[in-house]
C-alpha cells in the first residue's frame, strides 16, 4: 500500500508541477483573464479527463512494464528525477516564465473550451511525463499492487492539480494586475517553484532507487 511519505512527496511534487508555467497553465490562466472565470473552469474540466486518460494509460502500462523489465524502473527514476531539475533551471534562470505572464485570446464556445483544455492537456510533455517517470518515483514494488499504488498516487496528483488549478481560475483577474504592477512579486514566484522542483529533483537524484521485482 502507498506509504503516507510518498503521498506527501507526490503532493509536493504536484504542487510544483502545478505552479511551474507550461501549456496547461498558460492556457487555463489566459482563458480566464480573457473570457472570464467560468471559461476557465469549462477548460479546467477538459484538462481533467486528459489527466485521467494518462492515469488510466500509465498505469496499465506501467505495472506490466516494471516487472517485465526491471532495470526501467530505475531508468525511471533517474529521468523523472532530471526532469525535475531541468524544469527548476528553466524556471529560476534569466528570464524565466513567471505563473501570470499570459497571452490574450479570442472567445470561443464552451465545447471549444473543453475541447482545447482536453487537447492541450493530452499534448503537454509535462503531464506525459509526470504519469511516466514522475509518479513512478513513490512507487514501491515491494509495498504491493504496482497499479493500485499508481492509481491512489495519480489520484493525489489531480486533486492537488484541480484544486490549485481551480484557485487560480477564480482569480487570474485580480492576480495577474497585481503581479503585473509588482514585477518582484513575480521573481519571488519564480525562485520559490523553482527552488521547490530542484529540492525534490536533487533528493530524488541522491536516492538509491531500487528496481522492480
């Protein structure tokens, strides 16, 4: 069964996932300031069901896949863990994103909302490989049913997602005027998430993962 340190783990990773700017964010971020709340929820739901989809995909991938091939599991690791890292260098390095720095975009009709929160959330490498090589990284094969750990950990990872994600749709607006006019604000934004991905990536890099058997 899923340790009560790996779900911790795994809501810290997501939580820094989730602030780190990417395609799902911008996206969620720019609807809302530019179409209004609500447009951001209706794309909040379609990059749920894409986040379901990997879960369901990985996992029934991955619990075969790991003990066939033990020495992937540990590849695994190591990528997930570089990863990490790679995403904390992107964000804390000159001119890095910040969460609120979103382009405008035209109106579009709710089922064109679901449609490209789905699409855009099924095309980001960062939601591929958090379910590929970031979720792996508090599986424990001896702890029991790979699969139903994958599930219970990628359970945890959409609701720290929707929940943060869902925050922030609310309220863009007002967040994003308030950065705009405090450009510190926004480099304080960077170096926290940033800090936050590296801790982890490095904590996850000096672990002596253990195969699957």
């Amino acid at each position: 069964m899923v340790t009560l340190p790996a779900v911790l783990g795994m809501a810290l990773v997501a939580l820094g996932m989730v602030l780190t700017p990417g395609p799902n964010m911008i996206y969620l971020v720019s609807r809302s300031i530019g179409q209004g709340w609500r447009a951001g929820m209706v794309s909040l739901g379609g990059t749920l069901v894409g986040f379901l989809v990997y879960m369901t995909m990985a996992n029934v991938g991955l619990a075969a896949v790991f003990l066939l091939v033990p020495w992937l599991y540990t590849a695994v690791k190591i990528a997930g863990a570089a990863y990490l890292l790679y995403l904390a260098w992107k964000t804390l390095k000159p001119g890095g994103l910040s969460l609120f720095e979103a382009r405008d975009l035209p109106a579009d009709s709710r089922s064109k909302l679901f449609r490209m929160g789905l699409v855009t959330n099924l095309l980001n490498p960062k939601a591929a490989i958090m379910y590929l090589a970031l979720i792996p990284q508090f599986v424990t094969p001896s702890a029991g049913n790979v699969m139903l750990q994958g599930f219970i950990l990628g359970g945890v990872q959409i609701t720290v997602s929707m929940l943060v994600n869902t925050l922030i749709v609310l309220a863009a607006g007002a967040i994003a005027v308030f950065l705009r006019s405090r450009p510190t604000w926004l480099v304080v934004q960077r170096w926290i998430t940033g800090t936050l991905l590296g801790a982890v990536g490095v904590k996850l890099a000096i672990d002596a993962p253990a195969p699957a058997a």
